[in-house]
C-alpha cells in the first residue's frame, strides 16, 4: 500500500505528516505519480516512530504544522533534522502564524497550495542543499 515503506528501488522518498486524510491521500497519489516513494503519517508521534525506523531513507519532509497529539510539526522536523541534517523540510499550515523558529533551511507554504509547487520546491531544496554540503566538504 502507498505510504507504508520506504523504496528500495532508488526513488526519492517523502515523509508526509498531515492529519487531514483527504489531503494526505491525494498528496501521497501525485507524490506517487511523479516517481517519489512515500511515508505517511497523521500525528507527529506516528511521524516520530518512522523517523526512528526509516529516518535514512527519507529524503525530504512535508509537515503540517498543527497536529493532533503532543508532537507539533515543529518537534518532528527538528527530530528529521537531527537524521538528515542536510534535507528539506516543508512546513505548512493555514495559518501564516510563525510564533515557533523553524529549522535552518527549511521552507513554510500556506494552505490551499499547489501540489506541484511542493515537489518542485521538494528538488530544487534538495539540489541547493546538496550542492552546499559538498562545498563544505
């Protein structure tokens, strides 16, 4: 099932956590459809728990703010931060109300958004990153 694993066949991979099961779906059918494996989670400790079990092999995070439960967005992309230090993280929310800091490098997109915006924000982080590291190196 979509969402469930990580691939294992060299496709980039997502973590998405959003609690609304409408827009998760939908996100995870055109993540799929444009060649990027995904895991998904609905609350940040679901989120937390992949991390721990797939953290390398997740190349990007795309996490609602505001979620149920007591780990916020904020808290699971510090968490993915500490994993991939050096991967997009994509924050989002309705709200364009940032009282928290959000990890270096990462990006804040309101809801409604494209869905196509955020894959090509998802690559173009991802590209910008890597080049960075490897100047550092």
């Amino acid at each position: 099932m979509p969402g469930d694993a990580p691939s294992r066949d060299g496709r980039p991979c997502v973590l998405i956590v959003e609690d609304s099961y409408m827009l998760l779906e939908l996100l995870v059918t055109l993540c799929e459809q444009h060649g990027i494996a995904t895991l998904t989670a609905s609350s940040g400790e679901a989120a937390l728990m992949l991390l721990r079990e797939h953290g390398g092999r997740i190349d990007w995070l795309l996490t609602d703010i505001r979620l149920p439960g007591l780990v916020d967005g904020w808290s699971v992309a510090e968490a993915y931060r500490q994993i991939q230090p050096h991967r997009p993280v994509i924050y989002s929310s309705t709200t364009a109300n940032l009282r928290h800091p959000a990890v270096p490098g990462s990006i804040f997109v309101t809801k409604p958004y494209v869905i196509a915006d955020i894959l090509r924000l998802a690559r173009m982080m991802g590209s910008e990153m890597e080049a960075t590291r490897r100047l550092s190196a």
